[in-house]
C-alpha cells in the first residue's frame, strides 16, 4: 500500500458500497483496480465472488497478470477472481442459459465475416439489390439497432426512410437466418444477456448471486445494454466500483454514452466519488496543453492533471505547406531522432504518429518507405481475418455446431471436393423449404433430390470426414485434433493450389501452423480447455491478439489512429492534420453535437505523450485532385488560451462546410434530372 498516492489510497480502501473512481489519463488506474482486488482478499472476500470487467482481452490480460503477481502463493489452490471483457463475461452466463431464449448451449458467435455473409443472403432473400443497400451499411444499422435493445420488430415499426425500412426488413431475416443457424453475432452477445435478464428472473438472481463485488473499467465506454447488465447483476450486494475518465470518452459513434459516468451518482445516490489526478506519464508542458484543451468541455466532471514529472520540453506547434510537405518534414525529425547520438538515440518503437482519419497515413507510409524507416501501421489486416484461418476455424465451429450454416457452406467445398454451386443451391433451397438447418435435412435431401451420384456419393463422404472428427473431441486434444484435420483434407497442397507464387503458400502455411499452436497454448493455460473455450477465445480476440505484429513493433514506428491509441504511450508523439474538417471531424461540426466528442479525442492524443509532442497543420491539402485551403484546429487556438480565434475558427468552417454540402447537394439533384432532361430533349427532336 506504500506505492499509492493518497487518492489512489482512498480509492483502495473504499471496499464496501458504490464508489465511482474517476481516473485521469496516466494516473494509474489499473494500479488501483488490481490493488483493490488484493485487499478486498486480504479482507476476507473469496476471490472467486469477485468479478472485474474492461472491454479488451489485453486489457484483462493485464489486470489479471498485476492481481496475480499482488496475491502470490496467497491464492494458489482456490479460483481466482474472475477478470474478462463483457463480451466474454455474457459468453459464459449465455452458454449457462441459452436454452430458455431457444438457442443451443453451443451456439456459434460469428465474426465480422461471417456477419457480411449472412447479411449478403438476407439482403437477397427480400430481393434487395447490394447497390441499393450494401452489406457493411446494413450491419452499422443492425448494429446500431442492437445496441440500443431493439428488436426487428421494434426497428420496423419505427423505421422511416426507403433505405431504413429495407435495412429493418432484412434486419428481421438476418436474425431469423442467425438463430437458425444457432448463432449469434457480437452484439448479440450483449443483447440476449439483456434479454435474459429482462424476461427470466430466476437467470438474473444466478447470475447476480455469483458474485459479491463488481468492477469495471472504462465505465465512460459502457452503451445502454452494458449499463443495463452491470446494474441488473449489482442490484443485490451495491459493492459497484466503476473506474473511468468521462475526459476520455471517444465512442459515442458507436453506442458508448458518457451519461453514465456523469450520472452515477444520480443511479447510485450514496456513492462515494475519488479522484485520481496525479500523471505519472506525460512531463509537465505536455500536461499543461491537455488541461488547457478538456476545460473547453463543459459537460464533464471537474477535475485537472497534475504532473509528476517536472520539465521537460514545451510541444511544438508546426504548420507545413501541404499533407506531402507534413510527411516529408515528420520523417525527417523522425530520422534525426533515431540518429542521433550514440547516447540520445531513439529507438522507433518509442514513436508514434497519430492521426484521425484513415486516409492520413498514405504520406507518412510512401515517405517511410522512402527513407527506410521501419513501421507498423495499426488496423491492417488480423490474422483472425486470414483466409487460411477462417478455413481452419469453420471446421471447427462445424464440429462444435454443425447447424451453423455459414462455416457448413464454408467448408463443405474446402479443399475443392468436386461439390458443385448447383448441388449446393439445390440443397439450401432444399432447406429453406423445410425451414431446418442444412445439417438436419442433408441425408433426406441427398434421399428425395435427383442429384448426380457422383456429388451425392462426395457429400456421403463429408458427412462422414465431419462425423468422425465429432467423435473425437474431448478424447483426444484439440492442437492433435486439428494437425489429424489439416493431414486428413490436405489443406497444405490447398494453400500451394491456391498460391503458386515463390513462398505466398508456405506464408500462409506457417501462419495455419500459428493457429495449432496458439490451441496448444491455450491447452496449457486452461484447467479444463474446450473446443467451444478455444472458438471463443479465437473470436473474441482483440485485433492486436495475434500474429507478429508485436515483435514488428518493438523495431518500428507506430502509425495509427487516435481511436486505436487509447490506453498507450509513446516517449515521442507527432499528432498530425490539426485542421478543421479533420480534428475536428467535418462531420462533427455539421451535426452539431460531436465536437465535445472530438475535443476529447485531441486530449486523447496529447495525453498519448510522455517526453515530447508535436502537433502540425497545414496551409493546403489536396481534395478531388486539387489543393484546398486548410483552416488550423480550433483545438489549436484552445490550447493555447485563445478563446476567441478558437470560436472564430470553428465558425469560419461551419460556413464552409455547410456551403459545400449544399453544392454537393444541388450537384447530385442536377445529376438526377440530368437522364430525364435527355429523355426530354430526344422527344422533343422525335418531334
């Protein structure tokens, strides 16, 4: 307890009761989740009644690792405290209660392509074009939709707009499609645990009896479902600690409500309230800019960073020509760094570039390359994501549930088996029509359709490759499992089929290898490992999770957006594109209502910070093909204390925002009557 500060101290030792900890950017947070942890152990309480929840694997891995090292031997032989995400947290209480909401305990949770492949096939089940309404659009509405506990019929009844109506018809016959299929998605995950609680007391009284503590982390960040489970299972025993910092509440775009930080005393009336202001992090000048910045937030808990660290350099503000001239001159400091003095070299892991949108770092990526600097650009392709890997994992979601649709469709033809798309058609039509899953009717349609004996004998011969590795799972272990499959279908000469060129199949080959071995790491990991366990843990893993990106980023500087740099920290820190329409977002200002959310955003990036910041904006950039004026960051003229250019700034590109819309507007109304003015002009000649 001699390594806390007094705040964090009183944050430790409130045990009993609500308690709202308010965490400042680098003031140790997770520091004191963990230390809480140990003590309310050291107390007395069974580790096992205590639950702590955040909302990344990494994140949990972390806090599960700190409590480790914290209670030692004092734990060995009894559960530990159970520490997970939400969505692995509802995983569990699901795979305990799917039954009563009609799903099978081993239901499938389909990722994001999967998700793109069942929507494709509601789309063209209610004979929607995907020009008219894609995929991807789709699964944002449904997402959305769900996020805020409503139901296909809820979202028809409600939906206003062609587009919206035709996105709640077949948000009706995706979720149809995905229960068939005994699945659900992400967000389902959330949803149905909320479900379960509404319409099924004795499940909510289990799972709110488990425990007899609850923490969670990143509060700010909760949606409405998540709000709504984390008061269905702290009702009971009101010992809720949530621990967050409404100054860092990014995720409004996608449900996250920072009303819930702002209102938990209103929720928990007696809650005690702690404030966590010591940054251990950043140097003082640095801190100085981001308490500057966040007090132009008026809707937020009052609260300001004080430094630990003295000194230090005071940021730089630097303007550039245009977005190649940025590049070029950021590298280049970039370099100078990395070659400096044998004494004051930097290595590139301790940089960082951070930017706001996703079309940014198409100069940085050309320049590095140019000059030969190593780099890792964060949100590429997950190894999750892989081809080769998603082949693998439906096997496996196969063997686990065979009435899971997509991954049956995936492999039933993978490696190639001779299974034509005309069989295939005739068998999912097949299935349709008797309204079950294409597993259940495969031996009465390979009976009653007049199918080519050759494929009926090769389907025969997949339901037997499927049914005997069903056979074995639990006897023998899951890593030997999948080597006997990959052996078994030849998935090898596949990937050399498939990808003739020098080395691209043994790449690919290696990267399948990853994946056996990762079932092998978490063989040794669990006490009691299942393939169902492992599918979760393969889903539900983080983008960063995998692969060898971590090693790459040990020796390469660090490109990413400020969304995904939430939670880090850099020694040095370039926040590039300081502009209006960029930070803040063109799409912020003319909504109205998110240029809190963007300010907030900006304090993310300078309290990404430790040694030294530079934050840069440019005269021009370029847009369709020509330069265009830049207006600097209102945020610019905020943290520098000058109020007024900062609202003369954000007026100034209101009205230029707001004059192109209206020209994008009338241009696309000129381009619709365009046709019918022909159609006219041609009458007329006809004439």
């Amino acid at each position: 307890m001699a390594d806390l500060n007094p705040d964090q101290h009183a944050a430790v030792n409130t045990l009993a009761g609500p308690l709202l900890v308010l965490a400042g950017a680098g003031t140790g947070k997770t520091r004191v989740i963990t230390y809480r942890i140990a003590k309310l152990i050291q107390t007395g309480i069974t580790p096992s009644r205590i639950l702590a929840v955040t909302f990344t694997n990494k994140a949990a891995r972390e806090m599960r690792d700190r409590a480790q090292r914290l209670l030692g031997r004092r734990v060995k032989g009894t559960k530990p405290p159970e520490i997970s995400t939400f969505h692995s947290l509802c995983v569990r209480i699901l795979r305990r209660h799917a039954r009563r909401l009609g799903y099978p305990e081993t239901f499938s949770i389909y990722d994001r392509g999967d998700q793109e492949t069942l929507a494709r096939n509601a789309l063209r089940d209610i004979r929607v074009s995907t020009g008219t309404l894609r995929p991807g659009d789709l699964l944002s509405l449904v997402g959305g939709w769900k996020n805020k506990g409503i139901t296909p019929d809820q979202a028809s009844s409600t939906a206003e707009g062609d587009k919206v109506e035709l996105a709640a018809a077949a948000y009706a016959r995706y979720q149809s499609q995905l229960k068939a299929a005994g699945a659900m998605d992400f967000d389902d995950l959330l949803l149905q645990t909320n479900r379960l609680f509404a319409e099924h007391a004795e499940a909510r009284f289990a799972e709110a009896t488990r425990f007899d503590h609850l923490l969670i982390d990143e509060y700010q960040d909760t949606n409405d479902l998540q709000y709504r489970i984390v008061k269905a299972l702290a009702d009971r025993h009101r010992n809720l600690c949530v621990v967050g910092d409404d100054d860092q509440s990014i995720y409004g775009w996608r449900g996250a409500e920072i009303a819930h930080i702002l209102g938990f005393q209103n929720d928990w009336p007696d809650a005690k309230v702690v404030r966590l202001e010591s940054n251990y992090r950043s140097r003082a000048p640095i801190i100085e800019l981001a308490n500057t910045l966040i007090a132009h937030n008026t809707t937020r808990h009052q609260k300001v960073l004080r430094p630990f660290r003295e000194g230090g350099a005071a940021p730089r503000i630097l303007r550039m020509e245009d977005e190649n001239m940025e590049a070029e001159q950021v590298v280049q400091q970039i370099q100078q760094l990395m070659l400096g003095e044998a004494d004051h070299r930097v290595p590139p892991s301790d940089i960082a570039i951070l930017f706001r949108t996703n079309e940014q770092p198409r100069a940085f990526e050309l320049e590095m390359r140019r000059q030969k600097i190593p780099y890792v650009l964060v949100g590429g392709l997950s190894f999750y994501d892989r081809r080769e890997i998603r082949d693998v994992l439906a096997y496996l979601r196969v063997f686990a549930n065979p009435s899971d649709e997509v991954s049956l469709l995936r492999v039933i033809n993978t490696p190639a088996r001779g299974i034509g798309s005309s069989t295939l058609e005739a068998l999912i039509e097949y299935a349709v029509k008797e309204g079950k899953p294409l597993w259940t009717v495969l031996p009465n349609a390979l009976e009653e359709l007049e199918l080519p004996t050759a494929a009926i004998s090769r389907i025969e011969a997949f339901r037997v490759l499927i049914d005997g590795f069903r056979a074995k799972i639990g006897s023998i272990k899951l890593s030997e499992l999948m080597r006997e499959l990959l052996k078994t279908v030849d998935y090898r000469t596949e990937l050399e089929r498939l990808h003739p060129g020098p080395g691209e199949a043994e790449s690919r080959w290696l990267a399948v290898e990853e994946l056996v071995n990762a079932a092998a790491l978490y063989e040794q990991r669990e006490e009691a490992p299942t393939l169902l366990g492992f599918l979760e843990e393969a889903t539900l893993a983080d983008r960063d999770d995998f692969g060898d990106d971590d090693k790459r980023e040990r020796h390469a500087v660090t490109l990413m957006t400020l969304h995904s740099a939430k939670g880090l920290e850099f020694p040095h820190v370039w926040l590039v594109g300081l502009e209006e329409g960029i930070l803040p977002h063109q799409r912020s200002v003319l909504e109205g209502r998110g240029v809190d959310e963007e300010r907030r955003l900006c304090y993310v990036g300078v309290t990404r910070a430790q040694d030294t910041l530079t934050l840069t904006f440019t005269k021009a950039r370029m847009k369709w093909g020509k330069p265009r004026p830049s207006i600097p960051s209102r945020f610019l003229m905020e943290m520098r204390g000058d109020t007024e250019r900062a609202r003369r700034a954000g007026e100034a590109a209101e009205a230029m925002f707001r004059k192109a819309a209206e020209a994008a507007k009338q241009a696309e109304e000129r381009a619709a009557e365009a046709p019918a003015k022909k159609k006219g002009r041609t009458l007329a000649k006809r004439r």
